[in-house]
DNA sequence: AATGAATGAGTCTTCATTCAT
DNA sequence: TATGAATGAAGACTCATTCAT
C-alpha cells in the first residue's frame, strides 16, 4: 500500500536487525501511548521519544520527520485492515451477495472497534496529514478485493459490480465513522449494526438478480 | 446550538456596533480563506488577521485565541446545517417516509456539496478541536427535527421511530464524509446519491408499514 | 513633595472641576482595589478604568501613562505620611528625645499598618517605578522635620542631631519595612514595637545629654 | 533553603554534564548583567539569553520561565548569605552578646555592601515575584543560627532569646535595606552602621543579664 | 550508532496607547 | 469631552530538527 508515501514521510530505513525492530517497536507503541493520553496536539518529537525510552537522536535515525511517524502508524493499520478485509473477501467468494456484504460489516466493524480510542485518535490524527495518497491507496487495494468479492458471488450478475461495490463500501466505512463521530453507545452500536446489515439486504434483493 | 462551548472558547464579545460587526465578518471570512489555502496547520493568528485586514489584536478583542476562531466558524455552519434541516423536515411532515429520506439526503447532501473545499477543510479543523460538545449539541437538535419527521410519516408506524432515526441519519451523515475522503468524482457521487436513495427505499419498505 | 515627577510621570491635568475630583478618585480607588486584588502584574489600564467604571481614553486624558498612575499613588500616600509624621514632630517639639522617638515609632507603624495590604503593595510597586526622585524627596522632607524635632527636644544638645536623626529614622523605618516582609503575626509586631522603643531609650539614654 | 519553590519556579534540569554546568553559569551571570543595566523591566528572555551567548531554548531547558531565572538567583545568593550568617554564628558561640550582635551586623552588611548595585536589584526583583516562601524560609533557616548564637553567649540568660533575636534582626536587616532605599553615601554609612551597633550595644546592656 | 544539549524560526498573546466617532 | 475599537510593538515560550561528543 506504502504506494509512494510523499517523499518526505519514507521512514528512513526498514529495519532488519532486531535492535532495530524492537527500537521501531517501541516507537510505534510510544506514539500510541502519547496520541492516546495527549491527542495529535501533544504528540512531540521529545515525548514520543521519551516514552519509547530512546533519544530523540535515534529516533530521527528511523523517522524523518514528525509527521513520518503518524503516517507510518496509520499505514500500519491501514495495511492490517486492508489484509483482514481481503481475508473475509477470500473467504466469501462465491457466497451470495448479503451474505458477502454482512461479512465485510462484520469484519470493518470488528477492526475498527477493537481499541476505539486508538480508532478515535489515528482518524483525528489523518486530518493533518497529507494522507491522501495513503488513504487512495488504500481504498484502491481494498476495494479491488470486495468488488471481485461481489462479482463472483454466487447470486449476483450485476452489470455493474463496481457501482454496487462504492455504495456498499461508502456506506459501510461512513457509517463505522460516524458512530466514532457521535460517540454512541455500545447498545446502539450493536442495533446500528444489525440494522445497516438488514439495510444492506433490503438493497441487495431489489438489484442485480 | 452553542451549548456551552468549552469555556476557552467562547467569543469574547459579541459584536453589537456596526464598526465591530464588519469587523468580525472580515475575521470570519479571513479564516475560511487561510483555511482553504493553508489548511488547519498554515492557520496562524497574524495570518488571518493579515488576511482579514485588520490587526492581532483587534482579532484577540473578539475571539480569545485561535481556536475559538475555528470553533465559532463550526458552530455558524453547523447552525445554519441545522436550520436548513429542519426546515425540510417541517416541510415533509405527514409525507411517505421514503419521500422524507430522499428529502434529507438531498438536502444534506447539498448543504455539504457547495462548497465542497471549505466542508473538507471544517470536516479537519474539527479533528484539532475539542468540538464533542458542539457536535453533541448539532446532532441532539437535528435528531429531533428528524424523528420528527419519520414519526409523522403519513405511511409509518414503526413502535422505534428513533431507531430507524439514528440508522439513516448515520448512513447519510457518515456516506456524506466518506465521500469526501475518497474523493470521488462528480458524477460518482452523483450516481452514489441516487444509489443510497434506493438503498433508504429498500431498507423502509421492510421496515414499519 | 512632587519635587519633579520624572517628567513623563506627572499627572496631565490636576483636577479642579467637582467633576474631575470625583473621577480622579474613582480612578485612584480603582487603582489600589486592582493592586490589591492582583499585585503590579495585574495592574493593566484597561483594567483600572474598567473597574473605576470609566473608558481607557479618559482615564488617559488624567494619566500619560500607567506608571503615573503608580506614582501619583505612592505621592499621595507618602505626602500623607509626610503630614503625619510632621504634626506629631510639631507636637513633640521641646519634649524629651525619648518621648520625640516613641511618638515617631507610633506615628510612623500606625500609618503603616492600618491598611497593612496596601502598604505591602505600595512597597513592591516602588521596585518597578522610577520612584527615586519621590523618595529622595519624601525623605529630604520628613528629615527635615524630625531632626528639628530632635534638636529641639528638651534634653538633647548632641552636637550632631542628624547623625542620630539618621540613625534612628533609619532604624524605625527600615524595622517596619522589614516586618512587613517577614510578615509576622500581630502579636509579634506589638512586642517587637515595645522593644524597639525600648532600643532607642537605651540608646538616646548613652548619646548627647 | 530550596523549601518548595512554587511549584512553576523550579529550575527543569539540574545541569550534570559538563557542558551544562557552563551553560548553566552564563546564563545566571548573564541575568546578573542585566539586571544591573537595564533593571527588572528590561529582563527579558531574549535578552538574557542572547548576553549569555545561548539560545533561548537552552535557557529554557534549564528555566521553565523568566521569573524562575530571578527566582534561581536570589536563592544562590539568600544561600550564600545564609551560610556566611551560620559561619559568623558558629565563631561567635559562647562570646558576649554585644560581639555576637556586632559580628551579625558587620557580616550582614559586609554581604549586602559587597556588590551594591546587585543587592539593589535583587532587593527589587523580589517585588515582583512569589518569594515569600523562599524568605520565609531562609528568614527561619538565619534566625535558627542567631538565636542559637545568643543563647549560647558567655553573658546572656534572656529568658526568652527568641524575642531579642527578632528585634535584633528586624533592626539589623531593615537598616541595612533602607540604606540602599535612600540611597546614602558611603560616609554616611560607616557612621550609620557604628552607631548601629552603639544602639545594639545599649540596648543590650539594659536586657537580660 | 546513540545521545541529548543546543538551536532559533515561528507562534501566540498581551496591553499600553492612540484616535475616529 | 468621553468612548472604546483598533493598533502593533514587544515578549514569552515551544518544539522540530541538528550535530558535536
């Protein structure tokens, strides 16, 4: 996906060694922390570095810049996303459209509740990025998966796959946005989401058969 | 809608003179213009002064640091989103529900869309702000105006008006964003808008009759 | 005593209207409530002319500047002070040195401390004044009168009646000066007094009869 | 004597290396230089900062704010004044109360006299600071070693030594600030302090023995 | 390679003072 | 004469980034 991140946000080198790793490691799950306890707004170079427990020399050492860093944890996660939904995609050929499309809710849902806060911070932290590139490539990867994903379901013969595939897809990450935006409660996410699903249904049987 | 906005941010006085009130527009639209060329980052206060024509200090005579700039800029426009809401809603009382939706796709939807630079730029600057009460406040009155709507729906009786309320606000609000994230081109989203009409058509005809 | 404010001090007008009296006053008491409430950092024009409950440009039409303010603050109380210490000087001529010494400790610590918060505060105003003309004159003035005080007492003829003048002025004002800094209880400040009247009748018992 | 400085005055890193120790040095005598040339109103960081040969970042990786800098200082000097008071108070153990009380007094002044203009300064930076709590303690920390002196002299059974202390030094450190207040010459000022300690001597004479 | 002291451009913010109304 | 909106110089402070050790 890396898919030309703007030059400036390459982290400066793969690590390979394990020092590397673990020091990289560490990094991440500092950012983290900080992104977490302070918000992109108390994200500094000197505090992500003294909670990794390394200077802030090593740290300019992996990453070039700040903002190399968010990118960088946003990628990670954008990637980890991207392969989960390609997975459920994999595993869904050939399975009737709803079914297909409560999977994708099920697994975007999923990837995006498990640490919410976390959730909260990385979509805060994309606004002041130029991550529109990262985002487009990302999009592009996962929807090649769940638009093959509906072509070849075992009920489905639209002509054009790849519209049904934008909505479907607006719909579900906008809404799994949104309720990050409102705050819900987890009863009402549960609702939400059974509800979109049968949304979803209720569309897929009056198209394309 | 002001709802108490966080102490910090509050305006510090309401323009009531001619003089004060050309002022204040002139910092208003400064704003909007820095935030559509510079974004959130290039924001700084003597840069919008600057571009407003007037000094600093003026500026700090109205709005007690940069953030209540931004935050008042949200608050003017989700106001004005609200009224435009209601408005349609109250227009659409005792209509079919499908007709009601597709009103407050269209409505939203246009709001958003016209001037798509200046919504991408607000949709970020609230990433940077701690805009949770204002946004609380915007979705609590527009819920209202909504459910409203849905419940005086000539052809619905659903028990849970409220839940049917809260999924398609999502869906709307949250299709909205994304497609504004993924950028898409002007006749997707023209083609997607009529898609998500279908798919509200689908989901209440399943629903409540 | 004015004895030449550093020229950009002075006062612009001195008030004779009824009008101005009332506000130059509402403007001194402003300026003290201010200074009490806040300390010389707080001290801001605008806030002063809030309080006094007149707009900055008037208060600018009696006061160049801020530091006038200060200073007309200080001239005033030390001109008081002055008086003070002068009548009982007036009143003591030709009583014994001991008596003339006590009577100016009394007069001295009671002008000082029956608004002991506005002493401390005129104290750490002068630090950020200009004010060494003001002393200087202050001092020039009240020496002039103690040691005529001293020379005349009944049983004084030492040859030098302003060494000991200096010594004991010196002593007394710098005792209460320092009471205020260490800021010691009531009851201390009694006995201390007590005893240091005690400390000039043992002294002035050994020099000059 | 550190005693708690306000929690915002304390210095941020006590320098260890070498380097910083340096650093550390030429910002303090830089912030000497300044307040003898242009007073507390014309200390500003930059200033400071640009005399000591350092950026304004070093001075604020060392001091958290300006007023911490003038806080640092007169702890250093509070200190040093302290240690010399013991050093003097410790010699004196077991002599006639009327040396101990001149010793006091010629080291106290000695230490005040020294740097003249320094004292001056400092005397006046404390106006605008929040250093009760730092007199107050170095007030407790002296007036433990003088009281101890005095109980301890050959020829005193005071029954209460506490009181002759306090009026001894209030006398003591006020005179000696209000020598710098008016500003005499140095003539002036040797007599001055030898009648002080005529007046400390009869007074003496009369109490306790 | 790692360290962390040093840098300084860049921002925010205040407040004394002016001047058009 | 009074008002208070506007001014803008001045100053405090931050933090990404570099580089000598």
């Amino acid at each position: 996906m890396p898919a030309q991140p703007p030059k400036a946000l390459k982290p400066r080198k793969t690590p390979s060694q394990p020092r590397s790793r673990v020091t990289v490691d560490a990094i991440f799950e500092a950012t983290i922390q900080v992104l977490l306890s302070q918000g992109m707004v108390g994200l500094t170079s000197t505090g992500v570095a003294e909670r990794a427990g390394v200077s802030v020399g090593t740290m300019y050492q992996y990453f070039p810049n700040k903002q190399s860093l968010v990118y960088a944890l946003n990628e990670r996660f954008l990637t980890t996303l991207a392969e989960r939904v390609e997975a459920t995609c994999a595993q869904m050929h050939g399975r009737p459209v709803a079914e297909a499309a409560e999977a994708l809710i099920d697994t975007y849902w999923a990837a995006k509740t498990e640490r919410p806060e976390l959730t909260r911070a990385l979509y805060r932290s994309v606004a002041e990025l130029e991550t529109d590139a990262l985002l487009h490539a990302f999009a592009t990867r996962v929807d090649k998966a769940t638009t093959d994903m509906f072509c070849r379901a075992s009920d489905f013969s639209s002509p054009d796959a790849s519209e049904v595939n934008v909505l479907l897809t607006t719909v579900i990450y906008g809404s799994v946005r949104n309720v990050f935006e409102r705050g819900l409660g987890p009863e009402e996410i549960l609702g939400l989401k059974s509800e979109l699903k049968a949304m979803c249904r209720a569309y897929l049987a009056t198209v394309g058969k």
